[in-house]
C-alpha cells in the first residue's frame, strides 16, 4: 500500500512538469550479440529512441566493423572485454542532436578509455586498485554525460550509466562476490553523479529481479537475497518488500559500502510509475526451453532514474512483442531536451584510429595492468574487416529489431550455464535462472 501511495505521489508529480521543451526517447536492450542482428544499421535509424543503450554485445575492440560503429545519424561509445574475445560488452548511440559532451568506458574509471566524467574518488576510497581493474576488465558500463535545456534556459547535465551487471554463478563464489562488488561500484558512483548535481539515468541488464511480481516462479525465501537487498536500498519503494529480510551491520552483504556512505532509495524504477501493479511484465526468457512462447520469465532489464528528474519522466514500458535476443528492450520518454557540443567526446568510434585512416598499435586494444591471452591482433586484419564491410549487403525492414526466425535463434553461454538449474523440466520451472 505504501509503494502505491509511494507511485500515485509520482504520478502527480509528472503530470505538474514543466511545460514540454522536448520528448527525449532512450532505449535499453540486452541483444545477445551485436553481430547476429542483421542490418544493425537500418533498424537504429528507424528507431524510435534518441539513445539506444544495447549489451552484451559480444565483440572486442578487435572485432569490431566500420560498418556497424560508425552509424550514418549517430555517434556511438563501446565498452570491450579486456579478458575473453566475443564475451560481455556495452554500447551507446546516440542520434546526432543527442550528442554528450563527455564518453567514458568504465564504472570505475580504470579502463583507461575516454573521459573522466567525475564521482570516482569515493571509489578509490572503498576499493583497492585492483579491484577497480578488476571491476572494469570485462567491458560492462559506458557513461556518457548530456547537457540539458532547462526552462528557465540554464544548463542541467543529464549522465546515462549503461551496464550489463554480472550474473551469479551458483557453483561459483567468485562470481557471485564479483556481482555484489560491480553493484557496490555502480551504487556508489551513481551516488557520487547525483550528489554533484546531475540527473542520473541507470539502465541496462541488472541480472536481478526485484520483486515477487518480477519474475514468474518466486521461490521460497524469494526476498532474502542480496542482489534485491541492493535494489531495496538503491531504488525508492517499501523499506521492506516482498518477505526481504534486513542485513544486520555484522554480516552485511558485499554491496554495501564499509568506507564511504551512500545514501538510500535514491533512484525510481520508471516502469513501475506507470504499472505498478502489471504482472507477467517480463524481459528475459529461457529460449532454449521455449519460455518465451507461455512468457515464463523475469524482468531483470531497468530504466531507473534520480529522484531529481522524477517529474520529467513522461513513460515507461517493455516491449515483448521485438523478437531477436532473450530479452526484450524497454523504453523510456522524459519531458527534456538535449543540446549537442560542437565536436563528440574522445571516445567516439569515429575517432578509434582503425576508423580514421590511421596507424594501429595493437597496445590500443588493451587496458594497463589487465592480462589477457584472447584479445590478439594484426593490422591487416583491420584493412580486412574493413573492406568486408564495405560490401555487406542490406536488407529492408520496416520496423527496429525486427522479429527473427526463432529457428536461427542461437544457444547462448547464458542458457547454457543455466540448464542445470532448471527444475522440473518437463513443467517448463527455472527458478534463479538469471540470478
């Protein structure tokens, strides 16, 4: 009842907005792999969505096409796997008019690539070095910062914080803390942007339902666990919510900052200011088993947003009905508008030297101080990739991502690692599948 009244406030706040100065449209979706999507290019320019925020993308620096980085109508900035080839990554796009001011790869500000869009001190706080290596070895978050119009004609900064969150393997400790860690992180920079008087978009694949209503079998004990203990505390709703359980300050989940304070219940869900009540909302689908034709699944993909742009968000919803990925995108509209500087930050594709006609190093391809045996390159390899790409044929569609044949649909790493945890195949159950 609470997190109702909690909505209704919200909903009024948005209807009592300042007068409209724009329809800015972002989108998030998690596409299992940039390069399956046919005709990538003409599905992003008959989008809808000002920013298209995309993860797990799957391709290193290396792998990367001309093509499908430098976009005709947009300006896009990568996050790479610096451990495995073809494994994790993040990526932004945005329209020419939606253009930031500031790019950087990284949540923790230690990938070396772009900017420094600011709020990293109070991670170097409550980390060690190699932990924030660590945090940014896998290509999981791309930041960019926006200059917004206000009405009042003064300049607002809008940071959009795109991260495909690890998920927790069950037979591995080390994942699971390294999951907790990435939110930490993410909790705390998010944290640190707000405080510093930006508005602050969170989104992407938080690999976590929040709520019984999330997710289609909750399990026994379903709030006792501490990737919704996090969104508890990082989103605004009920201290307490469906059956969670307080952490007590001696044994405290790996989420929560020891050495520097963050402030709770910061951020909205925007999707439940609209429908705070829908069921059978979901985002994410077993395909191998077929979930997604009975929409047996979860909602673990989010658009959430600072308290302080909560009036400007106009609506909110999923998408169930694009095809192409186990997930499915989610779209968000907020009453603002953008103004682009002169030139794009460093980070643009455009300016990589594979892309400007310049000398490659193959040192460009890594981060200092993180190792890794998969990520190897020689510069023909780019003069290929590149004249491969020129003859790409296209293809005409009529809508963004449009729905593939669920016969081509390949098995992921993802679906794979989670087979063993299905119960009761033959009932179609996959409890904590992505969790």
């Amino acid at each position: 009842q609470a997190y109702n009244c909690l909505i209704h406030f919200y909903k009024r706040s948005v209807m009592t907005s300042p007068v409209l100065v724009g329809n800015l449209k972002i989108l998030t979706w998690n596409i299992n792999g940039i390069r399956s999507i046919e005709d990538f290019q003409d599905r992003l320019q008959q989008s809808e969505a000002d920013i298209i925020c995309v993860q797990e993308t799957k391709v290193t620096r290396d792998m990367l096409t001309e093509s499908v980085a430098c976009i005709s109508g947009f300006t896009s900035y990568y996050g790479f796997s610096r451990r495995r080839a073809g494994y994790s990554g993040v990526a932004t796009y945005c329209r020419l008019n939606c253009t930031p001011a500031q790019a950087e790869e990284g949540l923790a500000g230690n990938s070396g690539g772009g900017d420094t869009i600011g709020g990293t001190d109070k991670l170097k706080e409550e980390f060690t070095s190699e932990e924030l290596k660590n945090i940014d070895a896998e290509g999981r978050c791309v930041i960019t910062r926006h200059k917004v119009d206000m009405v009042d004609g003064q300049e607002q900064g809008l940071v959009i914080i795109n991260v495909y969150c690890p998920r927790a393997d069950p037979e591995r400790a080390d994942r699971a803390k390294f999951k907790l860690l990435f939110y930490k992180a993410l909790d705390i920079r998010a944290d640190s942007l707000r405080k510093a008087g930006d508005m602050v978009v969170v989104l992407g694949d938080v690999n976590t339902s929040h709520r019984e209503i999330d997710h289609c079998d909750p399990y026994e004990e379903f709030g006792d666990h501490p990737g919704r203990r996090f969104l508890n505390h990082f989103l605004q709703s009920d201290s307490i919510v469906d059956g969670e359980t307080q952490t007590d300050e001696e044994n405290c989940d790996d989420w929560q900052a020891v050495h520097v304070e963050v402030e709770d219940n910061q951020f909205i869900d925007t999707f439940r200011i609209f429908h705070p009540d829908r069921k059978l909302a979901f985002t994410c689908w077993n395909t191998q088993l077929n979930c997604r034709s009975t929409n047996y699944g979860t909602r673990i993909d989010y658009i959430f947003c600072s308290l302080n742009m909560s009036s400007f968000v106009l609506n909110c919803d999923i998408q169930p009905e694009v095809l192409g990925s186990d997930h499915c995108p989610v779209l968000a509209q907020f009453n603002l508008k953008l103004t682009s500087p002169p030139k794009p930050p460093s980070w643009c594709t455009k300016f990589f030297r594979e892309f400007a006609g310049k000398q490659v190093k193959v040192s460009d391809f890594f981060t200092k101080g993180v190792k890794s045996d998969d990520l190897k390159r020689k510069h023909d390899a780019i003069n290929e990739v590149s004249k491969k790409a020129k003859v790409e044929s296209k293809k005409k569609i009529t809508s963004f991502f449009v729905p593939k044949n669920p016969k081509e649909n390949k098995t992921t790493e993802k679906e794979i690692e989670s087979l063993y945890e299905v119960k009761e195949q033959n009932s179609g159950k996959f409890a904590k599948l992505t969790e």
